[in-house]
C-alpha cells in the first residue's frame, strides 16, 4: 500500500484550541471533525440519518464560521459509500472514513467491511446509535418512532467478523484519543477497518475540556520489519541453487515503488512471476519476468517457490507441487490469522514488510553475486522468454470459447483507446482472467480488484478512484451479474453529483455464468445439466442497463455485434473525456 501520511489534513491543534475558548457553544460532533482532520482524515462518505443530527448541524456551524472540516460526500447507498473509501485508499495509501445510519446502515455497508478486511484496506466505518435516552432528560434524546427500533443489542456484531477494531463513544474526554487509535490500529499492517459507534446525545454534548494532542509521531501506525541477515542469506542462496524458482504474488503492489522493485528483484535472482488473483499491478505485465495469472503452469515444476504477499496462490485440488520444492512465504500476514482453514506450507514462513525484505534480497544480490551466478540467471532469463514466446493451452478455468470469442475482439479494441496511465478496476468475476490477458496493466497503480467475496464493488471503487487523482481515465469492467449488486442509481448518482466521469462496461452475458459453471464442476451428468437449468439466469438480455445511466445524465450504449465495437468505444471515449460517465453494455452469449 502506498506510504501513509496520516498528518495529511492536519488542522493546527491551536486553532482548534482557539476556537474552544471563543466558543463555548462546541459540542462533541465539533470535536469529532477536528480530530479526523488531526489524523489526516479528508472524506467521510456518508448516507446519513436522524442519529447524524448534532454532526449536521456542526457542519454547518463551521462553514458558516470558515472553520475547516473533512469533505462530506453524500452517497444514496452505503455499498457505494464504503467502496468510495476502499477505492480512494487502494489508490493513495490514506484510509477514510465512512459514516452510516444505525444498524440499517451498517447492515448494508458489511460487505463492504467484509472486502476492506480481505483485502487489507484502511477504512474507519462510523455508525451513529439510536439514543438511549427515552424520557427527554438530555439533548439528543428519542423523539421519534425508529429510535426505539433500531436499537439492536449489539450493533457491533453485524460486521464484527471483519474488524481489526471497535469502540463505542462514550464521551468527549477521549476523543482524540480514540480517533488516533483508530487511525493508527486501521493503518497497520495487515490493514484492515475499524468501527466506532457514536450515540445521538453524546454527540450533541457540550465539550468538556480540551485534551492533550496524540501525534503521529508517538501514537501512529505500527510498521513492519524486514528479514534478518540470516533470512536474507538462506533465502538468496535457495535462489541460487534453483534450477526453476517462481515467485507468486496478489497485493505486493499495494505499494506504488513496488512493481519496480519486484523488477529488480527478478534481474538479481532470475525468478518469474506469477500475479494470482490479483488485487493490485504487481509486476509490469510487459515485463520479460512477468509469467500471467495462473500459478498451475509454474509452480508444479519449480523447486523454489517463493509466495509474496499472496492469499490464494493456487488451488491445492487441482495442483501439486514437487515433494521436494522449497518453499519461502513472505507477508505481511503470513498467518492468515483471519482464515479458519489455509493450507499453503512453506519451510520459511516470515511477516515482514515485503517490499523491504525484496530491497534486502536485492542489495545483497547485488554485492555478493558471483560471476558464475550473473550467468545463471542471464541464461534462466533467455530460456523463459523463449518459452514465454511459445504459444500453449492455458489450464486455468476460463470463459466458454463461444463467450470468449464474442468478448475478446471488445477488449482488444477497448486496449488500443486505454492510455498507460489509465486505471482498471477488474470485477469481471467469470471473465476476469480474459480482462487480465487483454487489458495488459504496465504501470504502477493501474489496476485494482476486490480479493473479497462481496460483489458490487467496482462501482463505488471506480468512483473512489478517480476522486483521487481525477486526472487519470477510470475504466470500470463488471460482469452483468456483479453490475445488478453495485447498486447502480446510487453509483451515476454520485458520479453525477461529484463530477467523477468513469466508463463502466458490463460484460452482459444474462446471468451468474459462475453459478452455473459451479454446478457443472459437481454435478456433470446431473438433473441440472441435464435440463440446462441452473438458477443462473437474470434475464439481463432484456434489460437496458444503458437508461440507468442516462437517468443520471450519463450516456448509454450497446454492443451486440462485432461490427459495432469501433463505433461505440470511438463515441464512448469521446463522452467519457467530455466530462461526463458513460455505460457499454457488451451483449455476450446467455447462460441459459
């Protein structure tokens, strides 16, 4: 992940002190703005409700009075809220915060937690609380019929699987105190969200006293190490000796330098890459040690294999490695303390900081190569890229050839109008490895994707994306099935409201082509097969996902034949760099 500045947005710690002496009216809600802002916080996507009522009315307060406060960006859904979040943090390093509506929102924003915590992204989640005051004593007390139905025992229980933290706010005693501790424990590695739950009446209490400043410096995000000495000599050695070593690898390029550094890596050591599911652009996909996305074609001959921040690196059914391979596992979640069951071994397994453990193998490469050892990995690399010039059969799963001859001339064209700096957000779920091939990433900070369970991210993802650096194009690519969970009115709807134009292409194939291929894996011969009925089918060849968008001022357009595909992306990319977002929808062959 890029490197965080979590003094970013830092309002002086004596105007807020200023402003407490000169205004004895400021009230907790005052107080929480000021220190997300002291931690660096600059958005709140929000979908507010009637527990928000004292932040609202702080926030006008101040912007009456110039007094800053974090950007609010009102979202219809909390799906797109919390994606916002993931999409602006994936992109800068620097996680936000989310606030939602009670239980009701924070039901609707779990998966959205659920993805943060898979794929180990900074967001601190904040539910209001339904106040606890029924006869009228305090400010802030009940005074409508949904506070005494949103009141669940525990709120905290309904996305407390996935949290690194929680806290519920009971004064303003402590506030910084708490805001920094969330700041800090969400920005340590692993990554992942936070949650604080923030009841009506203590928020609309006047402020008690000031409290003291809890810096970055002292109270920050805790950072990893890299290898010992000894680590760094065993592994270089191992890599050495290797007749066949590959490395494997997800979300390594969470850090921008990463992919460069991964590259240098590869020159020292001579060790081809393999990006497993990837969440982020690890390596230069053009690069001569870039070896794709599935793992089964490497590493069932490796005798050196080397899994570098990686969750999934291959499926355990269908591939088996040598016996006596070598296995090296560097993460920075090397447990997977958070995965019931795993089943990866490795004899070296060690949590670091994998980009300076990858600097330190390569420092010491550097220094201690033999001449004997700059030829081996010169003639490992001349051997690869003329197996990689070979052309072979591709053993991963993937889509039907019917579909992928119907989808690849669309991608291809879609290649040729995307410049290097364009960003792809990749939840094509069933053609998501046809996207990897075709759409090829080469830059650092050009591709993203949810290692989540959760689908409907990509929307709110994109969105938060290109609020980071609105400069860059953002091209969205989501299968039908996927679309329909991205909540998509709320999507054009903040993309409309914030000027953040986005291309959005959903690869229409009528359904969940995942679902149906899943039953064919268990049951071939089944009734289901049999019948051709597998519960798959939306209907989706009958919806025009293009009048969604163009309810919001977008502009829709449909690709069903071949002969189209130019037309429509030339005109597409035109309304996309006018300013404004667009929508394609690619008419694949149906499920059923």
């Amino acid at each position: 992940m890029p490197q965080v500045n979590p003094e970013r947005g830092r309002v002086d710690a004596a105007m807020h002190q200023n402003a407490m002496k000169q205004n004895s009216s400021l009230i907790t809600a005052d107080k929480l703005l000021d220190s997300l802002l002291a931690v660096g916080i600059e958005y709140v996507f929000a979908n507010l409700g009637t527990d928000h009522v004292p932040i609202i009315e702080a926030l006008a307060r101040r912007h009456h009075e110039g007094r800053p406060s974090p950007e609010f960006i009102l979202c219809p859904h909390e799906n797109i809220a919390i994606h916002m979040a993931l999409g602006y943090a994936s992109a800068t390093g620097r996680g936000q915060a989310v606030m939602v509506h009670v239980d009701a929102g924070t039901a609707n924003a779990a998966m959205g937690v659920a993805n943060a915590a898979r794929t180990r992204i900074p967001v601190l989640l904040m539910a209001g609380k339904a106040p606890f005051d029924v006869q009228g004593v305090l400010p802030g007390g009940r005074d409508n019929y949904v506070h005494f139905v949103q009141d669940p025992f525990d709120i905290g229980s309904l996305v407390r699987p996935y949290l690194k933290w929680e806290y519920v706010l009971m004064s303003d005693v402590n506030l910084q105190e708490v805001t920094r501790r969330a700041h800090s424990v969400m920005h340590s590695e692993p990554a992942g969200p936070a949650f604080m739950v923030m009841p009506r009446e203590v928020l609309a209490a006047p402020v008690t006293r000031e409290e003291v400043t809890f810096d970055a410096q002292r109270f920050g995000p805790v950072a990893l190490g890299g290898l010992s000495d000894d680590q760094i000599r065993s592994v270089a050695d191992r890599l050495w000796q290797s007749a066949d070593p590959v490395l494997v690898t997800s979300y390594l390029g969470r850090k921008p330098e990463a992919p460069g550094v991964l590259e240098n890596f590869c020159e020292c050591f001579g060790v081809r890459v393999v990006e497993a599911n990837p969440t982020h652009l690890n390596i230069n996909r053009a690069s001569a040690w870039a070896a794709g996305f599935d793992a089964s074609q490497h590493v069932a001959q490796a005798d050196v294999i080397m899994l570098v921040d990686t969750d999934v690196p291959w499926l355990p059914k269908f591939v088996q490695t040598r016996g006596d391979a070598f296995g090296v596992h560097i993460d920075v979640d090397a447990s997977k303390s958070e995965f019931p069951m795993w089943g990866f071994g490795a004899q070296m397994r060690i949590q670091a900081d994998t980009v300076v453990s990858l600097q330190a193998l390569t420092q010491y490469a550097q220094s201690h190569a033999t001449p004997e050892q700059h030829s081996k990995v010169a003639g490992r690399k001349a051997a690869w890229l003329e197996r990689k010039s070979l052309p072979k059969p591709s053993t991963a799963p993937g889509p039907t050839p019917s579909a992928e001859l119907a989808l690849k001339p669309v991608l291809q064209a879609l290649h040729r109008r995307m410049q290097a700096k364009d960003v792809l957000i990749n939840e094509a779920i069933r053609n998501a490895p046809l996207v990897l091939n075709e759409l090829t990433r080469t830059e650092p900070g050009t591709y993203f994707s949810n290692a989540g369970g959760g689908l409907g991210a990509s929307a709110g993802w994109a969105l938060g994306v290109k609020l980071a650096d609105p400069t860059r194009r953002v091209v969205q690519v989501v299968g039908d099935g996927s679309f329909h969970f991205c909540t998509p009115s709320s999507f054009f709807a903040v993309a409309r409201d914030h000027g953040l134009p986005v291309l959005t292409v959903v690869l229409n194939n009528g359904g969940w082509q995942a679902v149906k291929e899943a039953v064919l894996r268990m049951y071939p011969n089944g009734e289901a097969a049999d019948g051709g009925v597998f519960q798959a089918n939306l209907r989706s060849h009958e919806t025009r996902f293009g009048l969604i968008a163009e309810a919001f001022g977008a502009k829709g357009f449909e690709i069903a034949s071949v002969d189209v595909i130019e037309t429509v992306l030339t005109a597409a990319f035109e309304v996309l760099d006018s300013g404004c977002s667009v929508l394609i929808d690619v008419r694949l062959t149906p499920v059923e």
